[in-house]
C-alpha cells in the first residue's frame, strides 16, 4: 500500500510551495509568486461579472477524470449560484506544480487559494465565500481556514486598503466540508444508498468505501470520527457496507477485512473511544468506491492497481473475495467523450446527488453573511479583554 508518511508529506509540501515563490523570472525579473499573481488578477479582471464571489476549495489531482469533475463542479455552482462569480482553487502545490508540468495527461494551469483570494480582493469583490470541496474537516480544511481565509482576513500582505477590510467585515464566511457534521455522514448515507450503482452492488455482495483520513495523533476537529459514524448510517441501511482509508491508522484495507471476518474492534480517534462489533460476513463478491471528491491517484493506485499485492483490489481478492474496483454500471453523463461505462472509476463529486450536498453548505454558509457567525477583520473586531 501507497501509505504516505505524513512528516514525509508536509516537508514535500512546503519545498514545492517554495518553488511558487523562489526565485526570479529570468525573463521578466518578476517572481514567480508574482507571476502567477498577474496571471490570476487577469482571470478575475477579465471575467468579473457581480460583487459576489464563490471561491471552490479543492486538494486538487494530476488526473483528466479529476479535472473533468472539478470543471462539472464549477459548472453546477455556476448554475445553482446566480448572481455569484465562482472560481476554482488547488491548497496543494505539489498538485498544482504537477499539472503545470503535464503529469498524466495535458499541462493544466491552476493556482492556490492566497492567489485567488488576493484577486479576488483586488478586484474589489464585497461579498466572499470560500468553499472547501474535502471530505472531512482535517488537515486541509484546516488549511483552508486557518491559513489561507486567516491570512486574507488579517491583510497578511497589505495588498488592500483599510477602507476596503473595513467593508469586508461580516462579508467573508467559509462553506464547511461534506462531512463536517455527523448529522452530514447520516445525509450523505442515505444519499450513497440511493445511487443505482451502489445500490445494486450492495444486493449483491459487499460494497467498501475508500476514504483519505488523516493520521492519528493530530487535532483535526473531529475529522477522522466521520468515517466511523458513516459507515455506521450505511451499515443500518445494509450490513453489507464497509468504510477504510488511506491514512487512518484504525482502517486501512487490513482491518476492513477484519470486520468482514468480523469480531469486536475498539477505536480511539481524537476524544472518541468507539467500540464496533461486525458479523462475520459471507459475501464473496466485493465492489469499490473512492469516498473522495475526485477519483485521481488514490483511487487508481491504492485503491485498484491490480499489479500492487497491496492495493485494496488484490488485498480482498487475496481474501478470498471476488473484487471489482472498476464499474459499468455509472449511468450519470459521461463529462468527455473518452469516457465510457468501461473499466470506470466514479468519485463522489460526479454525482449530482452528492453535489448538492456540498452545495446546501454554500447556501448554508451564504445565510451567515451579515451576521456574527460571518468573519470579521481585525480593523473592526471588537478589542479584546
């Protein structure tokens, strides 16, 4: 399995953002944080249409699928949001540097919220909400909100005026994840259980869901809590739903057959100690699906390379069960024309289902603005005792 160690990955996320902002421009004798700053003031300059303005928060991905559903996403807003500019943003920058370099397919320009955010005040916009497209409220919610939202907020880099923070107060909220609530993790079961897909797989054997999570050990507001409490809501519609992750350490592929085998298993995740007993169970047939927004390298490596004795395709296959990790059953549009009902890979923001979901937060979150549940800049906050 493609674990990612998370020191590992911090360190590789903080050299590649570096390389957004080292160095000069031979040509121009402009920085490259610059010159993706003049890239994205453009963007927003040319296609500014109202004083309202949705910027989408994904972790971002190097795959064409990926692109397609973030494009559909996009497209969505901009229908559902009249009224609103939108715009999409990647928090990685190792994602945003690979795509600008073309790994698995055609080089691809995006750019990291500080750049859209800055634009977007630039532009002089009055109202803003930043929406994050994770799953959970982790690591890179927590980014999102307490760093980049934060720093645009507090006028890190003094690119506006004080008049205009001033106007800004109350005016800026930030739209919560999939998950952010277990109330969230009950909704999106009820909304997996429906999708003809699933709900024919589920009749016919096992159905596993692939999350992220984030490593134990770190506060991440309850996020990794969320994987328990949905598999709990899907497994009181059907016993034969199970949900793993990536990178939490309690449910990686290795204990998702455990409970299939079934026992009695203890977690700790935060503040929570969570103890789940599991019928063993029969099945002998097994479909999988990324819990993730966009089906990109965990979803086609970890989750189904058939040559990696760790992937969860052969771990459950070694198991004895019969496993597909790809579907011909996805009945939604395909967004391009290269993509067929064959060896397919559905991920949850290419269901409209589970789109509108994410996007009842954004409504949720537009309510906020004007009122104390907004978030205010420090040029009108109140003075602390």
């Amino acid at each position: 399995m493609k674990k990612i160690n998370f020191l590992m990955t911090a360190v590789m996320a903080l050299i590649m953002g570096c390389s957004l902002t080292a160095c000069s421009d031979d040509d121009n004798n402009e920085s490259n944080y610059q010159k993706y700053q003049n890239e994205v003031n453009k963007m927003v300059n040319d296609s500014k249409k109202n004083d309202k303005v949705i910027l989408l928060v994904a972790f971002g991905s190097t795959w064409q699928q990926a692109y397609d559903t973030f494009g559909q996403v996009v497209k969505d807003y901009k229908a559902n949001f009249s009224g609103w500019d939108v715009y999409l943003s990647f928090s990685s920058a190792i994602c945003i540097n690979n795509a600008r370099e073309g790994e698995n397919t055609d080089p691809k320009s995006y750019y990291d919220p500080e750049h859209w955010l800055t634009a977007i005040g630039l532009a002089g916009y009055k109202q803003v909400v930043v929406q994050s497209l994770q799953v959970i409220p982790g690591e890179e919610y927590r980014r999102v909100r307490d760093t980049y939202v934060k720093d645009f907020m507090n006028n890190r880099n003094g690119d506006f005026t004080t008049k205009y923070m001033k106007s800004l107060d109350l005016n800026v909220v930030v739209g919560t994840p999939l998950m952010a609530e277990e109330t969230d993790a009950q909704q999106l079961a009820t909304v997996l259980n429906k999708e003809n897909d699933i709900k024919d797989a589920v009749q016919q054997g096992i159905v596993a869901f692939m999350g992220h999570g984030n490593p134990e050990g770190y506060d991440y507001y309850g996020g990794n809590i969320r994987y328990l409490q949905l598999e709990d809501a899907l497994r009181a519609i059907n016993k034969n739903y199970y949900v793993g992750t990536v990178d939490m350490d309690q449910t990686y592929i290795d204990n998702v057959v455990e409970h299939i085998q079934g026992g009695t298993f203890t977690y700790t995740v935060g503040d929570v100690t969570k103890t789940v007993t599991y019928d063993a169970n029969s099945a002998t047939k097994a479909q999988l699906y990324p819990l993730m927004s966009i089906a990109g390298d965990h979803a086609h490596n970890d989750m189904a390379d058939d040559g990696d004795d760790n992937s969860w395709y052969s771990v459950l296959n070694a198991a004895g069960i019969e496993t597909n990790a790809y579907e011909t059953n996805f009945t939604e549009a395909c967004l391009k024309g290269y993509k067929t009902a064959t060896d397919y890979i559905p991920a949850l923001a290419e269901r409209a289902a589970v789109r509108k979901l994410w996007m009842k937060h954004t409504e949720e979150a537009i309510k906020k603005l004007g009122t104390d549940e907004a978030l205010s800049t420090p040029t009108t906050a109140p003075d602390e005792e």
